[in-house]
C-alpha cells in the first residue's frame, strides 16, 4: 500500500484511498485491521452510481395535489436548490403553524453515516427541536423490545450490546457456551460508529479452542463450520421454551444455586412455582419442551445435566427479541444463568449480543466519541421505532408501551434523514399504505432508495467520504479521523448544511448552528475527546497530528470486563435499579399488563411451527442480516450482486422441503402469504433446518401491488409489536409458503432512477 493515503472509514471499517482526478481508484484495508471486510471495494463504483440523487427533486403527484396516491409509482421533476428549500421550509412552516409541532414527524432511525458529526438522525433531531419540537422515535430495530424491558428486570439502562463479559475472560473461565442465535460470522463486519479492527476470528478461536461452545439455533452456519462446534437445531422463536426446561431440569434435580436465586434476585419462588407446575399443572419439563422445541427430550436433559459446577455463558444473539413475546426469551435466560448461580462471575452469566455487531467482547476501550449536541425536544412525543405504520394510520389510538398508555399523534409532516423503513420495517405493504397519509413527506438521501421513491421532495446528500468526520466505538480502540476524499457527487450537499439552510429560513440558524461550521465543530470534537482522555490519565495527542496520521490507538484496559461483577461482590451496597434492588424474577408491574404472568414464560408467538396457522403456510421464515451489504446500503454494487442470482436474493431451504415441493437448486420462486409476496431463486441447503428457509433483509422494495418484485422479505413479516412491554418488530415470527414461479422474473424498476424530464 502507498504511504500517506488519507484515511477513512464507514461502517463495514476503516480503510485508505488512492485518489486521482478527483475519482477514487484504489482502496486500501486500514493497516491494523487483522479481517478487513471487502464491503469498502465498493466504494468507487457506489460513489457516482446511476442510482445517485443528483439534484433535488419534486414527485410530480405532489405537484398536481394528488394526497400522496402515486408515492412509490410516480416520478420526479429536479429543481433549484433554492426552490426545493424554499419549498421544504414553506411545508414545515405550514404544518406547524396550522396544526402544531406535534403534526412533524422527525425520528429518522437508520445508520446513515459512521462519522458521529454527520450523524444523520442527530442532525434532523437537533434541527426540529431548534423549531420548537416535533414527534421523535425511542428505542430500536435491533433490539428495541430489550431496550425497554431489561431496565425494568434488572435495573440498569445498558445491559445489551457493548456491556458484555470480555471475550478474555470467557476464554479463561467458562466451560460451556451457549449460543442461541449463534455467533455470525457477517454480522461482525459492522460497527455503528466505524470499525478499526475486526476480531471475530480472535473471538471464536478463543471460546472455540477450550470452551464446550453450543450453536443453538435453525441454522446450523450461524457459527461457521470452520470451528467446529455443536449444533442443536431449535424452532424458530421457541428458545423460551428450551430455557425453562433447562433451568427445571436443573432445579428437579436439586442442582440449582438456591443461595444466589435468594440473595441476589426477587420472586424467584413464584417463577419456580411456574416451571414446576405449581401453578398452571404443566411442569415445564424436557418432555413438554420437546413438543414445543422440536428437540427431542433426552438431548435437553442431558444438556441441563451438563450445566450444574461448570461455568456456564448464556448467550442470546439480538435477533431473539425480534419475535412474537420477544422478551421472554431474554428474561428466561436472565433466570437461567441465575438459577446456575453465574451472573457476576468471570466467563458466566448472561449476554445479550455477542454476534449482532463488530466488536462485541472486545476489551472494555471505553474509546471517547462526540457528535453535536441534541436540542431538547419541547413537545415530550414519541413512539416506539418499530410502531410507525400504526402511527401513521392510527392517529389518536391509544396504545401500551413499556407500563404506560399513550396516544398515537396525528403527523401531517414526516421528515427522513439518513434512514430507510422501507428496510427495517414490517409488513412493507401496509408502511406504504401509511406512507400515503401524511400531506407532506421530505427525505435527505444519498440514493433512490424506496423511501426516497415514497417521498414528495428529494434533497440529494453527500456520502461518509464526501465530508470530514470523526469515527469509533467504545469498544473498539481505534479513534478513527475520516477524511473527505472527494468532493460531493453533483449537487449533493451533506445534512448539516441542508438543515443549516432550512433553519436559516425558518428563523432558527443561531439555534442550530450556535455559529459554527463544520471545522468549527470538528474542533470542538477533539476539544471534547481529548478532555475526555486527559481525564482518565490518558495523553491525546494535537488534533493536526491525529488528523494527519489518521487515527489514535487507546491503551489497552487494565483488566477485563465482567458484567455484573461489581454488583455480586456488594449487592448490598450497589443495589440494582429494580424496586427490590435485585434482578426480579418477578415483577408486579409487569404482572400487571396484558398478557403476561410476571415471570418468564412460554407465551404462544401465534406465528410458528406449532400454530394452526402452519397447515396453511408451513414454513417458517427468518430473515437474518444479509452477508453483503448492511441493511440496504449497497444492494447494487457488483459485490452486492454477485451474492445474487438474477439479481435476486437466495431462499435456503432444506432438500426436503424443496423435493416436497418439486423444486431445486436455482429456481426462481414466489415466497408469500397473506400479507404479500416477494420473489427470489432458491438455493438448497442442509444445513437449514426442515420446515424453516431463510431470506436476508436489504433487497429494495419494488412494489407491484402486494408483490415485490425484489426479494424484500419485510413484505412477509407481520408488523405487530412484541407485547405491549418493548412494542419492538417481531420481524422473526412469519410463516410463508414457497412455490416455483410461473414465467420469467420481471425486471426490476428500482434499478433506475424515477426521474422525468423537467417541464
């Protein structure tokens, strides 16, 4: 590699480019990353792709007053910056004057950029609060169900994701790894802030090499075959189920740490009530889990016996709360790992993570990061992320979030920026019928995504290597300077200085901008980051010096992470944030919602192998992360499609399935049930479990009536929230039915561009 290339970095890592003529020729893995991901190849080609919003753009609908009918259909006319400006601030003047700003719609979820500056939901966040407030979004997709419900069991705000037990430490004490939802390998390319190393392989060879390491999942290459672990086939969304048969299986046999279920935890006799059958008549034994689980009886109980005076790390990938009662399963690995007695020590426990992102068990770097700051928002409103259809076609329902009842706002304005639902969001068809509502919808965006195409006004934005920013995770020890590589493409102007703009016209720029720009900010970035580091006895360097050498390594830490450690050693003395000050297995207030019993429990997921539903859509369908693009970033790139076949997604399906349905490797098929259908070309695969297929997310939606051309399996999923605790997607809980399609495969529109000419 040339020496001196300016870095940067996106999600998939950090990385340094060769830039000639203004275009970028060449990119260069960052040098201390030991796994770079090949996702970063793609950038020369994705930086002026067809598929680019060149200038700002007016859907003609809109033009002529058609109520949002052809959003998603119509075309589009590019205008003048100042027109298309003028015309947004005029839009959000009306709706607020007119109905107030609880009428403007500006949450924005989505993982618009790794830099922390340029950090697109920030900065539409801050702009709307400079105006006074607006209607905002909590929690996540990811594990937005978890992000509610665990601070209400165990009295933390941050016990998921980047607060997991070191892998160190697991490598040097556990002795048996559970890992529901296994450990995959694709979702360790990604990093939310940027990535300067990739560890995975240090992280598998360091349980896989002296840990007894379990892959308990559907999908036997969700921990990869390389290292050689066992695999326990479970049905989709019955994990629940298996835990509380371990944990009986272990209390029947008077194996269970009856000291620590007393000391440290709250109900624990009213929920083992429960699994032995006290309460309800049915003890929750291997032999009832078995019919639930589809492992047969013998294989759980002698798991459960494996567990008593060992070690035991009990791990649950995100994608387990994404279902139907998405909180029991976390909750009954909580009273698992308790009634094991390994919560607090080294290499035992619980951990809610490992797998979903990069970086997950790394050393505890505490890497320092800042982005501009947050306005408060004046009106109080918001929603949970994954409950935006309902909003948008429910407007003034009253609905169950996390122990309260609120009231679904009625928005007249929707503003994105830097996010795509038409990716992240259930039962796409219905989003889209919600998309219609609003009298107004405005979109920042780099490409013609499908919520682009489901937008009245287009204003292009720039892209990570199209402005200065600064990138990292707190896990991850490099503080990473990500330089502008190339001026932007066309007219695309980054979101700072769009909001910058409106604010300007809307009486807010002090208030927005507090008069800085973007060096001024970047400035204010280092000022922050390095106090922060000079605090904890740590030498910064000057800001030139980091800017010019491209990143700082943090020291390592001294000592690893264990979670809930501190809290063990004095229970009494840092008493968990729980009305009982302990993990409550029992909860009085969650007892008191719809639905649930108050402990953990098997409760129906409505959508799975064992509802009647499956006699009429026998296969369950999941829909994991896609290994070559994040979310929906990227879907054209060549790397992208070389992943598909006839630029559809692959559908794994076990041989059975397909030889049942006269079907084989390489056929194109129609996936669906009632609430849609998508297409893709199958790909046969034994180590998928019979009667369950996979589809990854990030297809872009291209809707012929409840069709997707594409192979979004979003189309499928049913958009219902968890329970009423987390209102999270329950994206996992979906039966299908697959079919060979008749015909060819149609050609895909959102490959180009909906631009009409100008009048």
């Amino acid at each position: 590699m040339p020496q001196n290339l300016p870095l940067c970095a996106s999600h998939w890592g950090a990385f340094r480019a060769e830039v000639e003529g203004g275009k970028i020729t060449r990119v260069y893995p960052f040098e201390h990353d030991p796994r770079p991901s090949r996702m970063n190849e793609a950038w020369p080609e994705m930086l002026d792709s067809p598929l680019r919003i060149a200038r700002p753009a007016v859907r003609r609908g809109w033009l002529a007053g058609d109520n949002g009918a052809a959003r998603g259909e119509d075309t589009y006319i590019e205008v003048d910056w100042d027109v298309a400006l003028d015309r947004v601030a005029g839009e959000i003047a009306r709706v607020r004057d007119t109905f107030g700003n609880g009428a403007l719609f500006a949450g924005s979820y989505g993982w618009s950029s790794a830099g922390r500056l340029h950090h697109a939901r920030s900065l539409v966040r801050r702009f709307f609060g400079a105006l006074g407030g607006y209607v905002d979004q909590e929690t996540n997709y990811s594990y937005g169900a978890a992000m509610a419900f665990l601070p209400r069991v165990l009295g933390v705000p941050d016990a998921i994701g980047s607060s997991v037990t070191g892998i160190a430490t697991i490598a040097e004490h556990c002795d048996i790894f559970l890992a529901f939802g296994g450990i995959p390998l694709k979702n360790w390319d990604i990093q939310s802030g940027g990535v300067g190393e990739h560890r995975f392989d240090t992280f598998m060879r360091g349980i896989t090499q002296r840990v007894r390491t379990i892959n308990i999942s559907p999908w036997r290459k969700d921990i990869e075959d390389d290292y050689g672990v066992e695999w326990m086939p479970v049905r989709p969304t019955t994990d629940t189920a298996l835990m509380l048969a371990l944990t009986q299986a272990v209390v029947a046999a008077g194996k269970a740490d009856i000291g620590f279920l007393q000391r440290y935890t709250h109900g624990a006799e009213r929920w083992l009530d429960y699994l032995m059958g006290r309460t309800d008549g049915v003890a929750k034994t291997p032999e009832w889990a078995a019919t639930i689980t589809g492992i047969p009886a013998a294989h759980i109980r002698a798991l459960a016996e494996s567990l008593p005076g060992k070690r035991v790390m009990v791990s649950l990938n995100w994608s387990l709360q994404r279902a139907r009662h998405g909180e029991q399963p976390y909750w009954a690995a909580i009273g698992l790992a308790a009634a094991l007695g390994q919560i607090g020590l080294p290499g035992g426990g619980f951990a809610f993570g490992y797998g979903s992102s990069n970086a997950m068990g790394n050393p505890n770097y505490r890497t320092p990061l800042y982005g501009i700051p947050a306005i408060k928002n004046a009106t109080g409103l918001s929603i949970p992320c994954a409950r935006v259809t309902d909003m948008l076609l429910q407007p003034g329902q009253t609905y169950r979030f996390n122990g309260e009842t609120r009231t679904y706002p009625d928005v007249k304005l929707v503003y994105w920026a830097g996010g795509n639902p038409f990716h992240h969001h259930q039962d796409l068809n219905r989003l889209r019928e919600g998309f219609r509502q609003p009298q107004t919808i405005i979109v920042n965006e780099s490409y013609w995504t499908a919520t682009a195409r489901h937008a009245d006004i287009v204003l292009p934005a720039t892209v990570t290597l199209e402005r200065n920013d600064i990138g990292g995770a707190s896990r991850d020890r490099f503080l990473l300077a990500m330089h502008k590589l190339v001026e932007p493409y066309a007219e695309a102007r980054d979101d700072y200085a769009i909001f910058a703009a409106l604010a300007q016209r809307l009486g807010a720029y002090d208030t927005f901008t507090e008069g800085k720009t973007e060096a001024d900010w970047l400035e204010k970035a280092w000022e922050v980051i390095a106090g922060r580091l000079q605090s904890r006895g740590i030498t910064p360097p000057r800001f030139q010096d980091f800017w010019d050498t491209g990143y700082f390594k943090m020291p390592e830490p001294e000592g690893d992470y264990t979670m809930f450690a501190s809290w063990r050693a004095d229970p009494d003395g840092r008493p968990l944030g729980t009305p009982s000050g302990k993990i409550e297995l029992f909860s009085d207030a969650i007892a008191a919602e719809a639905g649930q019993l108050g402990h953990p429990a098997w409760l129906d997921p409505e959508e799975w192998l064992g509802a009647p539903a499956a006699q009429t859509h026998p296969l369950h369908l999941l829909s994991p992360q896609p290994a070559r693009k994040l979310h929906g970033q990227m879907d054209f790139s060549s790397y992208s499609r070389a992943g598909k076949r006839h630029d559809r997604e692959i559908l794994v399906m076990h041989p059975d399935d397909a030889a049942q349905r006269g079907l084989s490797d390489g056929d194109a098929v129609r996936i669906f049930n009632d609430r849609g259908a998508c297409l893709a070309v199958l790909g046969v695969d034994p180590a998928v479990m019979q009667g369950v297929v996979l589809l990854p997310t990030g297809a872009t939606y291209d809707p012929d009536g409840t069709l997707d051309r594409n192979s979004n399996p979003n189309v499928l999923t049913r958009d219902i929230g968890t329970s009423d605790l987390g209102q999270g997607s329950s994206a996992q809980s979906c039966l299908v039915q697959v079919e060979r399609l008749n015909g060819p495969l149609p050609p895909l529109r959102v490959m180009h561009a909906p631009l009409h000419a100008a009048p």
